[in-house]
C-alpha cells in the first residue's frame, strides 16, 4: 500500500505526463483526418479539450507536490514546448491551450509540503474523471485504427501510428488504475524497459518515414536506432534477473541517443531547418517520453 503523500504525488505526476500525451495524441489524429471525416475530427477535439480540463487542474493542485527528479527530467515540458506548440498550432489551425504549459513550467518541487485528505479527495476525483476519459480515448483510437485496418477511411496516419497511441492509453489506464487501488504501477522491470524500448523503436520508425526523402543522413539515423531497439528488446526478453544491470545500462545509453536525435530533430523543425511531413509538437512530444524513459531507467539503477 501506498502513503497519502505517495498517492498524491504518483497521481499527479502520472496525469501531468500522459495527459498531456493522450491529449496530444488527440492533435496529431486530428491532423492526419480529412474533411470527410469531420465528425471523428470533432469527436478527438473534444477529447483534447476534456484533457486540457484534466491538465488545468492537476496543474493547479501541483505547486510543491511534484519531485524535483520528475521536474529535473523535462518529461512534463521541455524548454522546446511552448515554441513547439505556438508553431504547430499556427501550421495546423488546431487550438491549443498553452496557458497550460506556461503554468507547469513554473512548477517547483518543496518535500516538506503538508499534503492533507481534503487534498487528497480533490486527486481521487481526478484521477476517476480521467480513468473514464482515458476508456473513451481508447474507444476512439480503436474506432479510428478498425477503419485505417479495414481500410474504410484514407488518412495521413500510419495504423501503426494509431495502434501505438492505443497501447501508450492502455499502459496509462492500468497505472492509474493501480494507483487509484493504492498500490504502485507495474515495476517489473524488464517489462517496462520492453514496453518502452518498444515505443522508442517505434518513434524511430515514424521519423524515418515521416522525413523528406532529400533528409538521407537522418533517415539513416532514424534506422539505426530502429534496429537499436530491436536488438535491445530481444535481449531484454531473454534477460535473467542477474542481466539486470548490464541491460538497463544499455537501454541508458540507446535511450540518451535518441533523446538527443529528437532533441535535435525538434529544434530543426522550429527552425525550418529540416524537412519532414511533420510539425514541432510531434518532435517535442517523442522527446519528452524520451526524458521519461531514461528517469525510470536511472531509478532502476
């Protein structure tokens, strides 16, 4: 069983990360639909909306409570996102509330902050709010993914792209379902690090495919974290407990690789500098998921 003070925390910290992502994941769908498909765009706009609600008031009851390693990481907001977002709501004409960003970027972590029941009972009704938005962010990504396989509706989406952000749902609702049971999320560690080598691999081979053809160098590079963590992942699942440590390192070092590919690749798509059917959140968004991975690998070390 967790403590209040855990409780609240691992809420917190665990809505302020995904939902920004599944809100996000909301945009990039809305962005890759057509016309004809008005009323699915509608229906993931209010899904973003009900996000940006979630976010807006975890946010508000954050100031304190977040620990400094998760601030320290860039996994809520890099330096990037604000810029990302202002440039890729101008590009695509989706809204997006940036006030949110501004007012997790003033966050500050203080461990001596008295967390009281009031406190939280206001966490456990937004961790229920969110737990139904998540069940119905899934509905909709399966919706979505059933006409992409059925090959019922054309978008500017790979299904594994779709398929992707079903599984990044799916992992949320059960760690916040845990958490709501008082009990800490999934901390096998050699099924997070499969997990989550498996969504870098993938993030790999979206940039590669989402580049201009002309970008050959970054494709390459792209491929070869591919190929990176399809090494490591089958490593990973032939790893003994005694492995641990020497697969976690490696996962380190891959991981830190390509937060630096994103990295780069992100400021290259605020500049103009690189040419790619993508926009800014995109890059901004992989990257922080990057930041995310390598803090959990570190704690496991």
């Amino acid at each position: 069983m967790i403590s209040r003070n855990e409780y609240i925390r691992m809420s917190l910290e665990l809505n302020l990360f995904f939902g920004r992502i599944m809100k996000e994941h909301m945009i990039f769908v809305e962005s890759g639909l057509l016309v004809k498909n008005s009323s699915l765009i509608l229906e993931g706009d209010q899904l973003k909306k009900s996000f940006e609600e979630i976010l807006i008031e975890s946010v508000s009851i954050s100031q304190g409570i977040i620990s400094q390693n998760v601030l320290d990481s860039n996994e809520l907001v890099t330096p990037l996102t604000l810029n990302s977002e202002v440039i890729s709501e101008n590009d695509t004409g989706i809204c997006i509330n940036k006030e949110i960003t501004l007012a997790e970027l003033q966050l500050v972590s203080n461990p001596n902050l008295n967390l009281t029941p009031d406190l939280e009972m206001k966490v456990d009704r937004i961790n229920q709010r969110a737990i139904n938005l998540i069940i119905e962010v899934i509905r909709y990504k399966e919706k979505v993914l059933a006409l992409l396989l059925g090959c019922k509706m054309f978008a500017n989406l790979y299904s594994l792209l779709v398929d992707h952000i079903l599984r990044e749902a799916k992992f949320y609702l059960g760690a916040l379902g845990d958490i709501q049971k008082r009990i800490k999320p999934v901390n096998d560690i050699l099924a997070q690090e499969i997990f989550w080598d498996t969504i870098m691999k993938e993030h790999a081979l979206f940039v590669r495919g989402l580049l201009d053809p002309t970008e050959i160098d970054l494709f390459n590079t792209a491929n070869d974290f591919g190929q990176r963590y399809d090494k490591l992942i089958a490593e990973t699942k032939e790893a003994k407990k005694e492995d641990i440590p020497k697969i976690t390192r490696e996962a380190i070092e891959t991981t830190i690789g390509i937060r630096n590919f994103k990295a780069t690749g992100t400021e290259g798509l605020i500049d103009c500098t690189i040419q790619a059917i993508a926009y800014p959140l995109l890059g901004d968004h992989i990257l922080r998921e990057a930041n995310r991975y390598i803090r959990i690998l570190n704690s496991f070390l």
